[in-house]
C-alpha cells in the first residue's frame, strides 16, 4: 500500500495535499505535478511512502531540477513509484544506457550472433558452451543499491539534518514533517 503527498511551502506555512499518482509516469510528470502546487515557485516536496518497505522525497524549488532522497533504493526498485524516482542520473549510469544497450541487443541477437550468421555457441571439441561466461559485467552497471540514494541534505535547511534523514525508517513521513512543522497538515490528508 502506498502512501502519496504533496507539501507545498507558503508564507503562511506548509499546506498538504493527498495526491494520486495513477497518471503519473515519468519524474518529469511528478516534477510538474508539484510545480502545479506551488505558491510563487516556492518549496514543494512530494512525499511517497511504502508500507514499512520504503519512502522517498522529491524536493522541487521553482524551476530548478528536483532533488530526490530514497530510503531503499533496492526495495523501491521494486515498485513502480519508485522506478520512477530511480532515473538513470540518481543511479549514476549514463542516460540512456539501457536503451543503447537494448539496441545493440537487437542488431546482435540474444545468441551473440548477427542475423543469418550460423550459431557457433558449442565447441564440439570440449563440449563446452561458450555461452556460460557468467561475468556479470552487464549486472553490475545496472545493479541498483540497497539503502539510501540520493540526496541526503535534501531537508537540511528545512530542519532535519542529513544524520537524522538517514537514520529514519518506519513513520518517516510523520517524522520528517513533524521536523518541518508541518506534522498537523500532513495528518489531515493521511
């Protein structure tokens, strides 16, 4: 079960808004979502939240790019929220790189082959397959870590230290609000 919403920083204070993320389908989208609910460009951080698993905060300031904090980048990778938030740059792979790779796939083939060549994937000689060079290689690029990834200092000037960001699991959000002065508003759209 998941949990979404939207803080949006005024001159009066935080205002919250529950938020559904049925239509959203790229960072892109979840950015213009919070620009839709800012007040003069000010501060607004998008809250998602994992039942026990993971919580993630997206900070967009005006028109700059936003700033992204995952608890568990591995548990969110196993969700489409948070795939989301895993983009190639957060991640520290190049742009792209999946759908190059993808492409040269295709050309190649699975079998290491180009179309119309033979398949010489056995040598009759050791009766070894060639294929079974189990390296790895293509893995570790895209391995996603397990624990925190992004931006720690997301929230230091709003009033929860980097140190205390990372030391947070279960009620995150409650707690992060509450660091923000915001936990009253947050509760009335939980």
């Amino acid at each position: 079960m998941y949990f979404a919403a939207l803080l949006a920083r005024t001159e009066d204070g935080w205002e919250a808004s529950d938020t559904e993320l049925d239509d959203v389908e790229t960072l892109s989208d979840l950015t213009d979502l919070a620009r839709e609910a800012s007040v003069d460009e000010d501060t607004v951080l998008v809250f998602i939240e994992q039942e026990d698993a993971w919580f993630g905060v997206i900070r967009v300031d005006g028109e700059e790019d936003p700033r992204i904090y995952i608890s568990d980048a591995s548990a969110a990778a196993r969700s489409s929220y948070g795939e989301i938030l895993l983009t190639d740059e957060l991640l520290g792979r190049e742009p792209e790189a999946e759908d190059s790779i993808a492409a040269l796939e295709e050309l190649v083939g699975l079998d290491g082959t180009e179309d119309g060549e033979p398949d010489h994937t056995t040598d009759n000689n050791n009766d070894t397959d060639l294929d079974d060079n189990d390296d790895d290689d293509g893995l570790d690029a895209d391995a996603v870590p397990t624990g925190p990834l992004g931006d720690t200092g997301v929230l230091a000037d709003l009033g929860l230290p980097e140190k205390e960001l990372l030391m947070l699991r279960t009620d995150a959000l409650v707690e992060i609000a509450d660091a923000l002065g915001a936990a009253e508003v947050l509760e009335t759209v939980r």
